[in-house]
C-alpha cells in the first residue's frame, strides 16, 4: 500500500510513476476523498472543541443557579452533528482505503520504463546453451517417452493443467527441492520455515494478493470459523506475514527466510497460453525465498537475492540470463525485479524460472510489518523481498530438456546424484 502522505505531497509524480505502469486514474478520486476526510474531520474537531466549552459554561450556570437547559438541548444537536460527521469520516475512511488497495507500487528510478516484455533490459548471462548433435525435445516429450510425466491421467482425476509425475520424475522433483533447501539454509544463510499452505484474506491482503487478484485464486467453498481461506498462490504470502504486527528489533535484521510449499493458481485469462507440458499449472512447487529488511538493507539484499538463486541454476549447469523488468511488466505490490529465465532448447527459447522483487513498504504497510531503530526513535516500515529459489516444476523441465540425449534418456547433473542416490540416468520406467 502506498503511503497516503506521499500521494497527497506529490500527487503529479505519483500520477506519472503509475502511468509508467499503465496508469490507474485513482490519484485524482483519491486525493478528492482525502479532503473530503480532512474537511469532515476539522468540523468534527471544531464542533468537540464548542462542546467542550460549553459542556464547562453550562457546568458554571448549574453552580449560580441559573436554568441552563436552552443551553444543554443545543448541545445535544452538537452531539448528534459530531455523531453524523464520525460516521462519515468512517465512510470516507473506507473508500480512501478501497482506493490504496488498488494502486500499484511504485516502480525505483532505476526501473527501465516501457509498458511490456519487450522493453525488459538483458542484464547479464551465464553459460553457453548446448550444441546438439540431434534436435532437442521439449520437455513434455522427453518425460513422456520415458513414462515419466503423465498429463492423461492427470486430467483424468482432475483437470488440465496438472500433472502427474511417476517413479524417478517424482524423486527428482523431491531431489531438486532437497537440494534448493540444503544450498540456500547451509550456504546462503537463510532459515527455513514450514507454513499453512491455507490463509486468509487478511493475510492475502497483506501481501497485494486481495482485491486485484481475487479471480487468481483458489479458495474455500464454505468459510470455516467465519474466514473464507485462500490455498496459497505462493509461499511469500504466509512467509512474508509471518510477522505481521511485531516490531523486531533492528539488530535481528535482515531475516532471511526460505520455505517449499506447492502453489495453486487458477491461471485465470491464460487460455491457450503454454497449454502442453508443465510450464503453466493450476498446482506446482517452488522453495520461496523472503526477506525483511531496513530500507538501508534492501538493495543490496536484493542483489544477493538473486545471486543466490542464480547458483541453483549455476550447479545444474543450466545456462540462463538475468533480466531488470520494466515498469509496465512488474507484479503489483514490486518496486523492483528481476527475472531469470533458463535456456529451454526444446523451445529454442529463455523462460522464466524465478522472479526476484524489492517491494520496498509496499506489503509493510498494508500487513503492519514494522522495526524498531537500534538508535531508538520511532518505529519504521520494513521493507519485504521475495523471489524463487526456484520455481521447482521449471526447474526440472530445464533439466530434461537441456540434460536429455539421443537415446531419449536423461542426464542427472552432478549437484542432484547425491539425492538421487547416485543415479546418473533417467531411464524408461518399467
């Protein structure tokens, strides 16, 4: 949520950082029912104070002997006014805050501008994709043909757009995330967390996940203890929220945290978009990483944030390149990302795999994530960054296709044959 100061202190650059982002209209409203609460609040302050007054004038008439009664009937109209203008207030309150809940983050000055993809800045590569000796499969393929990925009977019990894994697919996808988990707690210096993959709405508003993405999400039929709870569409939202509330001191910051939950989204306006294979699911997994920082921390966390998911793709000898999104292609609640997309030669192409974001105060204010300076003073905003650690599903569509040989087998790399129990292959299933 962006701060309320800011918009009405420099409402023409907030109009034009918003525009880059494809603009909102809701400055102008916005401002309208901030001075409307001003105006409503001042009549109300002004009508508290005559009351006052008179409350103490009518108290000294009482003491002489005097009929004050005149006097106290026009008050208790002063009261009902006072009483009318609190109700507005809260009506005004409510629609200032409907209003924020739909404006986006702002996007850094160092933020390229452009309204899509296409105006993503390359920031850098790493590895040289493969030269191969045959044409390369795309994934769906490879696994099919080895009887390790079975889109039918997915289907079958339940929809498209899921996916079941058999034999050494399903360890590998168990591998990968063991592996994730084990490089990011005992190299990277993050801590891991297991947390409800069910939240509620309170909790998804925190994160910028309610009211704009309401039609993403999966959620109950029926509310279970008067909340209607939301299957996460990633673990940044309970991990981020895990605070939400505290003041922590400055001292135990940054915290570093990472987690493995599936993900379930409804993929709701992608119809016909990446239907074949794994890429786009209603249900996958991903290890998570979150962090909470000062403001003074957060960009150079975010660097190391993505340096640290650059080496799971590093170990899996996976080449990919690293892209600074533009404004117009940001997620809503980020001032700043960056995605890595891994070579998929089955595709011929670089897809994403992990996107990293800063969202600055963004989901603080709205989840009340705050720190308290260890020089004292009054307590500030964290800031909150999350980004995948990876998006485990891609990951291992990137290791069949750029692993995968002619013999229609794949190769395990190196980092995963310790989980895999030194398996080096995989093989058809039997």
């Amino acid at each position: 949520m962006l701060d309320l100061r800011v918009v009405r202190e420099r409402p023409d650059a907030v109009e034009r950082a918003l525009a880059a982002r494809g603009g909102t209209g809701l400055v102008t409203p916005l401002l309208a029912a901030d001075a409307t609460r001003r105006r409503l609040v001042k009549d109300a302050e002004e009508l508290k104070a005559l009351r006052n007054r008179a409350s103490e004038a009518i108290g000294q008439a009482r003491k002489r002997g005097e009929d004050a009664s005149a006097e106290q009937a026009r008050m208790r109209e002063v009261g009902d006014r006072i009483t009318a203008l609190d109700d507005e207030v809260k009506g005004v309150d409510g629609e200032i805050e409907r209003l924020l809940l739909q404006l986006p983050n702002l996007p850094h000055p160092t933020v390229p501008a452009g309204a899509s993809a296409e105006a993503n800045v390359e920031v850098r590569r790493w590895g040289a994709p493969r030269a191969f000796a045959f044409t390369p499969k795309p994934h769906d393929e490879v696994g099919e043909g080895l009887g390790l990925l079975d889109f039918e009977r997915a289907a079958k019990i339940a929809k498209s757009r899921f996916t079941v894994l058999w034999g050494a697919a399903a360890r590998l996808e168990r591998a990968l995330t063991q592996f994730m988990l084990d490089l990011h707690t005992r190299e990277h210096g993050y801590t891991e967390v297991w947390v409800p993959h069910l939240v509620s709405a309170a909790t998804m508003q925190g994160t910028g996940q309610l009211p704009k993405f309401e039609e993403q999400l999966f959620k109950t039929a029926e509310p279970d203890d008067n909340r209607t709870l939301y299957l996460i569409p990633t673990a940044e939202v309970p991990v981020t929220a895990l605070h939400g509330g505290e003041f922590l001191p400055e001292a135990t910051l940054p915290r570093r945290y990472v987690c493995f939950t599936p993900c379930y989204r409804r993929e709701a306006g992608t119809y016909g978009q990446d239907t074949r294979g794994m890429l786009r699911q209603h249900q996958f997994d991903k290890v998570e990483l979150v962090k909470l920082t000062t403001p003074a921390q957060s960009y150079d966390e975010l660097e190391s944030m993505v340096a640290n998911a650059e080496e799971v793709l590093k170990r899996l000898e996976i080449p990919y390149r690293v892209v600074l999104l533009c404004a117009g292609d940001m997620g809503f609640a980020a001032a700043k990302t960056y995605d890595l997309e891994a070579w998929l030669p089955g595709q011929d192409t670089y897809r994403e795999i992990s996107s990293c974001s800063n969202c600055e105060t963004f989901q603080a204010r709205r989840a009340a994530l705050r720190y308290r300076p260890a020089s004292g003073g009054k307590a500030d905003y964290l800031h909150t960054l999350n980004g995948s650690g990876l998006a485990v599903g891609r990951t291992l569509i990137a290791v069949l296709e750029n692993h995968q040989n002619a013999d229609g087998t794949v190769t395990i790399p190196a980092a995963l044959r310790p989980y895999m129990d030194g398996l080096e292959r995989l093989t058809p299933a039997r």
